[in-house]
DNA sequence: CGCAGGCTTTGATGTAAATCAAGATCAGGA
DNA sequence: TCCTGATCTTGATTTACATCAAAGCCTGCG
C-alpha cells in the first residue's frame, strides 16, 4: 500500500473516498471544506450516455463506483475507445468548454463532480491541487502511449492478452493485492467494446479470446467471468517489453 | 496570432524564445531570472540518440530547433512512435527518475535544457509554471488519443493523409499563417520514420504517398518536399470527423 | 412456458496491408 | 568520375484480420 492511499484513507474521507485521490492528495482541511462546497454526486445506468463530444460540459468529475469509457468516432461509424475510467479515474479539462469525447456508462456508475469554474478557482489557490493534477495526466498520457504501441504494432492475441493484464492488474490495485499466480476478475466489457477499444472487430475478439482459452492461458467460466492461472504467462502472450526500465 | 504568442514575443526572449512558451507563459522577471540560472543548452546530429528508454533522466527541456521523436519498441524489435516533438515542445517528467522512451533527434536538434531538481522546486513555488505545464500535457494527451483513433481504425490512406495534414498545421502554426488553399514543406520524416508513426511497414507508406501523388492530392517535388494544393480535400481524405465539437 | 432481443461463437470468404524480392534514385566520398 | 550505402519505389505473394452469414446461448418478460 503505498504511503499515499495511507494518507487517503487516514483522512476523514465521508461518502467520498476517490475525490480526495483524485484531486486532494496532500490536501488541508479547508480545503476539503472548500471542494465539499462545489461537489455534488450524479449516478448513470449501464449503457447510459453521461455526455456527448461536442456538448457543453462545465463540470469535472471523478469516478467513484463503476466503469466509464471515452470513445471517438469517425463519420462513418468507425469508434475508437480512448479511454478506461476505473474508481478513481478523473475526466475533464479544466480550461476547456465542451466535451472533446463521447463518455458512456459502461456498468452502473456514480461520479462526483465539481462544477468547473469553483474548481478552476481553487486550483488557482491551491498550487499542490494543479500538481496532483499534473501528476495524473501525465499517468494518462503514458497509458495513452502504451496504447499506442498496443494500436500500432500488436497482434490479435497480443492485444487480447494485454487488455486483460491491464483489467487484472486495475482489479487486484483496486483490491490493495498484487497479481501474483492466479488471478480472478469479471470482465467489465462486452466483446464489442472490448474491440472499440483494440481497434479489432467483435468477430476477431471473441475468436482470440477462445485460442487464449483453449491454449490454457485463461478459464473461463461463463463469458465475462476469467481466471488467470498464470499472470506471467499472460504477460508473455502480451509481448511487453519486460524489462522494464532500469538501463543505464 | 494568439493572445498568448503576442505576450511571448514580447518578452525579452534572449537566444531561448521557445522557453516561455513552454514552460512560462504569464512569468515575471524574476522568475525568468531564476529559470535562466538552471537552463542549458545541448545540440544533437540528426540520427543521434538524445536518451534511451529506462536511462537516468536528470532533466526536462523544451525543443528550440529541430526535430525529435519518442518511440517505443517491442523485445522482437517491433517500434511505434508515441510522439513528435516539434519546436517548443515539451519532454521530460517532474517527478520521475527514468526516461520512458526512447528520444531520437530526427534532424539537427538543439534543447533547451532545466535540470530537473530545481525545476521541480521552482513549480513547488511558482504555481503557474504546474498550470502551464497541465495545459501542456492535456493538450498532449488529446493528441495523443486523437492518435490511437488513427492508428486504431484509419486505412493506411487516411493514415498517411492525416500525418500529412499534421506536419502541414504544424509548419503552417510556426510559419504564423493558417493553412488555407496550396502549403508546401518538407517533410522531416523518412519514409521509415513514417511507418513507424503511422504502425505501417515503410513499403505501404511510400505506395501510399504515390497513390495520393497519383491521384493529385499532394504534389512531390522530389521524395522529401511536398505540397498540397488543397488542404480541404487532404483533410476529407484524412477522415476526419470535420464536425469538431459544438454539437449541444 | 416460450419467445424476443442482446450477446457470443463459429464458419466461409474477401481484402488491405505485410512480407519477400528486385531494382531505381540519390548523395557523398575516394 | 564512379562506387557505395542509404533511401525509396514497385511488383509478386502471403497472411492476419475484416466482412458476411448463420446459429447458439442466455435473460427477462409476456
């Protein structure tokens, strides 16, 4: 558990406990006081849209409980996803007056949001919120140019195995274990949008989800529910570069 | 030419304009005086490496001249391209020891460097400078998922089409003139280079480039120096969705 | 119960782009 | 000048994935 969460948690953190990872890891009591003045919860059904690309948005958000995507799509119909918001996840851009992306409910969601110009406000204010800020788009952009790579140059299979280490990996944080051995999660995403999101046809997804299965590098019980027996086994089918850093 | 540029040029720039842009857009002069004290320079020959991904990385720069990229590469030896830095834009993490990628200058390069440690402590102390660089990043992370929709769900044509439309906005921004009707360039990438940032080998992108050339949407003077007599008809090419926000 | 509408799987076929393979073009150096 | 190596083009062939098509499988609802 790294010294962070502890802080979170340690926190008086009420009904609340993302916002303040979100946007307030280091924060004061006044501050929090301030946040809980312009912060107000919004629920969304599965498959529910909460706001379109395009639309005016004058809210920030965090996700509390459930799933989020944001996708982009050509005129022709072709969508992309471009990104997963899991709790904790933070979406919008201060400083900016529409949606850039379609955001939809992928399962029952709850997201609190601050209205944007209160918030922009104290960010002004209070330097160390724009820092955290900072901190989690960089995250954000890695992750987008993980994707890339992903997008650019990974096989079928090799991106089928990386969703689900990704997925796996998200899971076991959210659960404080590290995914060790076997692993065991529900698969948040049908197999459609399981392709919106690797650039891959439903067809090609559900046909490389069965190899993986028949080769015995996931179980699967039902259709959503997966285990992974062996992670680095996973990882391998992943073709990630594993060395991860550390050269020089 | 923006408000912001107005500012910028305004300011007494020495021999590093592009500092301010990236990094102090609203400063004072003493704050000026501080960045000047910890910034240096460093050049590099096209082809050279500027750092490997996992090397020790004790600062963060902006780039004055030239042309750097950011890749990525798969253990096989498979490489996608996950950034183009073009003059004033920004490399390097507060906050993170190891490079992430592999920076490679694809001309002749010129840095201007901050070493990382007082960088740090100076955003610690000047809010402004987090908030520029939050901007910054924000806008990298929507170039970037604009990028995985491309390189997710484009045909290689409309791959090509875009990168083309891009390096043209780009050059046309530097040049200060809104690419309307005919724009000419050079293009800074090899035919490789390209595959690479499109996630196409370089023999698709050089048929590609002469289809397009065939079918009179750009013009090549050469292999390297293109123009493009109607960029309206690139973009439909690129396909774009043109609707670009405003919806609701 | 039985049917309807999402999902999902699986098969047959088509195709865009990769791969394999020659050459062509160009710039720089001996 | 010609050679050399890098870059680029073009052609022939292969292949991974898309597309088209049909069924199977759940869940919920009348």
């Amino acid at each position: 558990m790294p010294m962070q969460d502890m802080h979170l948690v340690h926190h008086e953190c009420g009904d609340c406990p993302i916002r303040h990872r979100a946007v307030c890891a280091r924060c004061e009591s006044d501050e929090l006081a301030r946040l809980e003045q312009i912060k107000y919860y919004r629920s969304f059904q599965a498959g529910q849209t909460v706001i379109w690309s395009g639309d005016r948005m004058d809210f920030v958000a965090s996700v509390v409980t459930g799933i989020a995507t944001l996708t982009q799509t050509l005129e022709d119909g072709r969508r992309q996803m471009v990104g997963l918001l899991l709790p904790s996840d933070f979406v919008g851009r201060p400083g900016r007056a529409t949606a850039a992306y379609d955001v939809t409910a992928t399962t029952d969601l709850v997201m609190c949001c601050f209205r944007k110009k209160p918030f922009e406000d104290m960010m002004l204010t209070t330097p160390h919120v724009a820092q955290r800020l900072l901190e989690m788009t960089l995250d954000e952009l890695d992750a987008a140019r993980e994707w890339m790579l992903l997008l650019g140059r990974k096989t079928a299979r090799e991106k089928i195995a990386s969703l689900l280490g990704i997925i796996a990996r998200r899971d076991a944080s959210l659960k404080l274990k590290a995914p060790k051995g076997a692993v065991t999660f529900d698969l948040p995403l049908t197999r459609e949008e399981m392709a919106d999101y690797l650039g891959l046809t439903l067809e090609t997804v559900s046909r490389q989800v069965s190899a993986l299965k028949r080769d015995g590098v996931i179980l699967l019980e039902g259709k959503r529910h997966v285990t992974i027996p062996d992670f680095d086994r996973l990882m391998e089918e992943a073709g990630d570069d594993s060395d991860g850093g550390m050269l020089g």
